[in-house]
C-alpha cells in the first residue's frame, strides 16, 4: 500500500505571505471554469458572448467562497463557529461546504439573471457542466491537507497514514487506542471524489450538454448526478469526528444533505421533459 506523503499544505511562502495548495486548486477551479464557459459560450446556438462569463464567474466565485464556507460553518461547525466567531473567515484552513457553495451559487445565478435579464435555468443550465472539474480540483486540494479520509480498508490503493500526523482521524473518529497502533490504512476518499464527482461526471454533462436540451434537464443531471456519486461515496468516507453517523451507524450528514439533491435533480429532469413534450403536441 502507498504511504500518503503528508504533504505541507504551504506550497510557497515569502516573508509574512503564504500560497497554499488549497488556495491554488481554488484558482485552478475557477480558471478552469472560465475557460470552460468561454468554450461553451462559443457554440453557435448557445445565445451567451465570451464576455458574458467574466461576469457570470465573478458571481458565481462570490456564491462559492461565502456560501461553501457559511454552509460549513452551520453544517459541519456550528459548535466551533460559536466558540471562535472568527474562524469562519479562516477560509486557508479548509472547511467547505460543496452543499453550502451550492446554494450559493443558486443566490448568485438569481442575482446574475435578474441583473441580465436571463431566466434561472437558463443560467443553471449553462453553468452545471462547468462545475465538476472544480469539485475535482477541490477534492485534489482536501487529499494535499489530508482531510476528508475514507475508513479503513485492505485494498491495495489504500493510504497508510501516521496516527501521529493524523490523531484525529485514527483516536477521535476511529477511536482507535492510543499506542496500539501507529498507522492505519484508509481509503483516500478524496480522490474517489476527484474521480467521480470531477472528471466521471464532468464528461457526462458535457458530452449530455453538446447537444439541445429542454431548460432544467442539464440542471436537473447535474443535481442527480452529483447527488448519487456522493450518497454512494458516503459509504466509505469518515464522518466528521464531532458529529458521527446521524442514524443506523452508516447515514452522514453528507447523505442527508445529497438525498434532496437527487429528489430535486429527478423532478427537474421529469418536468423539462414533460413540458417539452406537451409543447410538442400543441403544436
């Protein structure tokens, strides 16, 4: 089995200013997107201009930042949150919420298709294929913190990691005796995500994207298809030490959080064809 490297999370430091990894997938995410959008944007019959991304990435980077990290906050560390307001604004020290910077990036897509006279799903439509290479991006940043592990396994992909670099992880979520054992093989559950949720559905929504739509459909995918990597991924990742299995010693928060995503994502994609479908017997 590999030994995880336990990398710094520093990636360069000059005088008082440190560039973390965690910060550098941030940017690769929302490069990635920029560019993702402008090609899109390019499509003939896409009725959006290169132009129209510079502004829909500022948006949406202000629903990812402040919503990931107030989703965290109120759904991961609501305690931590009342003991050190201030630790919400320590965005350098990890903790966000993919379900919160979602629902931030819902706000902001109101906000940009009011301002630009656009509907919602217009906007949704176009930007979910967008999205996944920078959950990927994010997923590679949680493995570089080594945050976010799986449980413990024998395959041969699995992490040996150090109970000394990580004792929160093997005494506090394992509950693993102190002195009884020095490593721990676990799944790096980060790089199923980056797998799954960044690259396996990114092909998908793009390659379901490439051609016309009815409004809500990619949307609706996206939802479904993110929704269902995650309640599944969910089954071999660690809860949070602090908060445990919410029921039945398997379901997390991060299911309870995807089973709406999946619900919704199916009920989008039912109604655009539904409608789609009673416009073309009208005419």
């Amino acid at each position: 089995m590999p030994i995880y490297p336990n990398i710094d999370p520093v990636a360069l430091s000059v005088g008082p200013i440190s560039i973390h990894w965690y910060g550098i997938m941030y940017m690769v995410a929302f490069i990635g997107g920029w560019w993702l959008g402008r090609v899109r944007a390019a499509r003939p019959d896409s009725g959006w201009k290169a132009d129209d991304i510079d502004d829909l990435l500022f948006y949406m980077a202000l629903g990812i930042i402040l919503g990931g990290r107030i989703g965290y906050t109120l759904f991961y560390g609501f305690d931590n949150l009342i003991r050190d307001p201030l630790s919400l604004f320590r965005v350098w020290e990890g903790g966000m919420s993919f379900h919160g910077g979602l629902l931030g990036v819902m706000v902001a897509l109101m906000l940009f298709a009011k301002r630009f006279n656009r509907t919602f799903f217009e906007c949704t439509d176009f930007v979910a294929p967008l999205i996944p290479l920078g959950l990927g991006a994010g997923r590679i940043g949680n493995f570089i913190n080594g945050e976010l592990w799986g449980g413990p396994t024998s395959l041969p992909w699995g992490f040996q990691i150090n109970c000394k670099d990580f004792p929160s992880v093997c005494f506090d979520t394992l509950n693993l005796a102190e002195g009884t054992l020095m490593s721990q093989a676990l799944h790096p559950n980060q790089l199923y995500e980056a797998l799954l949720e960044g690259i396996l559905l990114f092909i998908i929504l793009w390659l379901y994207s490439s051609r016309p739509r009815p409004a809500m459909a990619v949307s609706g995918l996206f939802l479904t298809g993110y929704g269902v990597i995650r309640f599944i991924i969910e089954f071999v990742r660690l809860p949070d030490a602090h908060i445990g299995y919410l029921a039945f010693d398997w379901f997390t928060m991060g299911q309870l959080l995807s089973a709406p995503m999946i619900f919704g994502g199916l009920t989008l994609i039912l109604l655009s064809y539904m409608r789609r479908n009673a416009v073309s017997c009208r005419e």
